[in-house]
C-alpha cells in the first residue's frame, strides 16, 4: 500500500468553486492528492511545504486582488520549488506567454480536455523531483563550502579555476607553502581530490560561483 505522504500532492487555486472542485474531483481519481485554495491569499496563507512526493500548482492567471501572475513572481522571489501550470481564459494568451517567459512550466487555455490537463500534471511533478533533487544537492555543497575558512574558500575559487599553486601565491600574496596547506586542508574539509572535483561542488552551490 502507497504511502500518503509519498503521493505527488497537486494544489489548485481557482477563485470558481465548481471548476476547482471538478480538477479537485479529476486528480483525485487518477490517485493523486488534491488540495483547493479559493484566492491567491488562501494559498500564501497556508504556506504549503514541498511534499516528499512531489507536486505541483495549477493557477489561474486571473483573480481578484492577488492575481495569478502576482502570486508567481512572489513564489519566484521565495524560492518555490513548485512548478506552476496556468490556466487561462480566452484572450489571455499574450499573459500565458510573459508567465512562461517568467518561469511557467505550462499555460492551459479553458476549456480544456481532461487527459492534456492530466499530462500537464504528469509532467510538472517530474519536473518538481528535479528541481527538488537540484536544490538538495545545491544545500549539501553549500553545507561542505561553509566548513571553509574565507581564505580557504579564496583558495578553493582559483584552484576550481584551474590556477596553479604558484599562481594562487602570487594573486593572493601569500608563500607556496601556505597555498599548499591551504590546498590540503580544503581538499579534506570538501572531501574532494582534484580541481575539477572542486569546480564541480562550487558550481553545485552556486552556478555563477566561478564567474
């Protein structure tokens, strides 16, 4: 027997209770759980955490007070590892778009058949294991860099770089040997071997880290 928690769970925020209540009713039956929130307001205030089993939110471009758009750019500015799926109305093709470009994984225009929304879904949930396993390992290297001294972490940028000890010494002014303690102790503390292992991490942590 499937685990609830292990699930992909799906929240549907729709200001038009019976359209909700009818994906509610759809995901459901597919053995997905559901969750319905009536306003962009009711989904922030809930502060929804990742589900273990993945998911995904399915957003309605336009609603009252907060839109769907509005509540997008304030999952961006959080972080949210949820992707978003939009549904749109007739005529709001040209904002679908700008919220792709923002970030949208899908944009749905209504009415729509039951199985593109379901492949939709299917999709954002895979989409969300990735982006959820991605941010894992970006934490587990910004754990392991954290254990370095700043000077360290210097060492550790210009060696990725593919400088030798020599060049670190002189850009850093300090002696050969100090480079070459250095080196050790952030191989150690990182539990790499090599430059590029040291490259790979730092990237891991930060894509723009060796910029």
């Amino acid at each position: 027997m499937t685990d609830s928690a292990d699930l992909p769970l799906i929240h549907v925020v729709d200001d038009e209770a019976p359209f909700r209540r009818s994906l509610l009713f759809l995901l459901e039956s597919v053995g997905w759980q559901a969750v319905g929130h009536a306003s962009a307001e009711a989904f922030l205030q809930a502060a929804p955490a990742f589900p273990p089993g993945g998911g995904c939110i399915v957003l309605d471009i336009r609603m009252p007070r907060v839109s769907g758009l509005e509540l997008q750019r304030r999952l961006l500015a959080a972080g949210s590892p949820f992707p978003v799926i939009f549904m749109t109305g007739h005529g709001d093709v040209e904002l679908a778009v700008q919220a792709m470009k923002d970030g949208a994984l899908d944009f749905l225009q209504k009415p729509f058949k039951d199985q593109l929304f379901l492949d939709a879904v299917e999709r954002a949930v895979q989409v969300s294991h990735e982006r959820h396993a991605a941010r894992q390992r970006r934490g587990e290297a910004m754990d392991i860099l954290a254990r370095l001294s700043s000077r360290e972490r210097e060492v550790a940028r210009l060696l990725a770089l593919g400088l030798a000890n020599k060049e670190v010494a002189r850009l850093l002014g300090i002696s050969d040997n100090t480079v070459h303690v250095h080196r050790q102790r952030v191989m150690e503390k990182s539990g790499t071997g090599s430059a590029a292992d040291l490259a790979r991490l730092i990237l891991r942590a930060d894509p723009g880290g060796l910029d």
